[in-house]
C-alpha cells in the first residue's frame, strides 16, 4: 500500500522545491499539485507548527504582508520581482548598519527589501 504523502509533507517539499520566501497563496498552489485536500486552514494550522519547530521563519514583507522561509541561513537580504511577483533571498549583508544611522541611535537590526526585476523576468524582456 502506498502511503499518501502527508499535508505537513506536502508544504516542506514545496519550501525545499521552491528554495525562497513564499506566501500562503504560493504554498496553497504548489502545495495543492501533491495534496489535492490542501486548503487554506490547513495550511495555516502546519505553517504554525512548522514555525513553533523552528524549521521556518515569518518575514513580513512590505506590501505582501506575512512571508514563510527556511531557518538557519544567517542573517541576509530579499529582493521583490514586480514582474513574477517572487520574492528571493540575496546572499550576505552589506550594510554597515550603525552608520547608517544618525548619531545618538542604537541600531540593532534591520531588514532590507529590495524591488526590481529578477534575472529570468529581465531575460524575457529581451
Ligand atoms: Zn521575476
Ligand atoms: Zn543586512
């Protein structure tokens, strides 16, 4: 008898397919293409589990409101496609965040988003 792949299994292979933040919308949509009972609270209940073991983390993107990734990268950057509308990890910092404040204030963390157009977006454009 073959085992069914599992909700929670279902939602970890789309993080380790897809390899960048995604959205509830994104999960439910590839999450559904293994999963067809996939829905949207069920999604919610394993990505609150899968936050509570510390194998994913929320980020809250500007104008996308709350985004899931994979722990254990360190510290980095994300860069927004208003073409795809995917959002990807940047490697590394390069920000000297202390400087980058006025006098007087502590800095103790940031978060950086930048927007633009993704390689495979720009090589479509020609
Ligand atoms: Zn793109
Ligand atoms: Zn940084």
């Amino acid at each position: 008898m073959k085992r069914k792949t599992s909700q929670r299994a279902a939602i970890e292979q789309v993080f380790q397919v897809e390899e960048r933040p995604l959205g509830i919308e994104e999960i439910l949509q590839h999450g559904r293409a293994m999963v067809e009972s996939l829905n949207q609270a069920t999604v919610y209940r394993n990505l609150k589990l899968l936050v509570d073991q510390g194998w994913l983390q929320q980020i809250n993107h500007p104008a996308m409101g709350t985004l899931y990734e994979r722990t254990g990268k360190g510290h980095h950057h994300h860069f927004h496609c208003h073409d795809c509308n995917r959002v990807f990890e940047l490697p590394g910092c390069t920000l000297n965040q202390q400087a980058a404040a006025p006098e007087g204030f502590i800095v103790e963390a940031h978060e950086i988003f930048l927007f633009g157009v993704c390689p495979s977006c720009a090589a479509n454009m020609g």
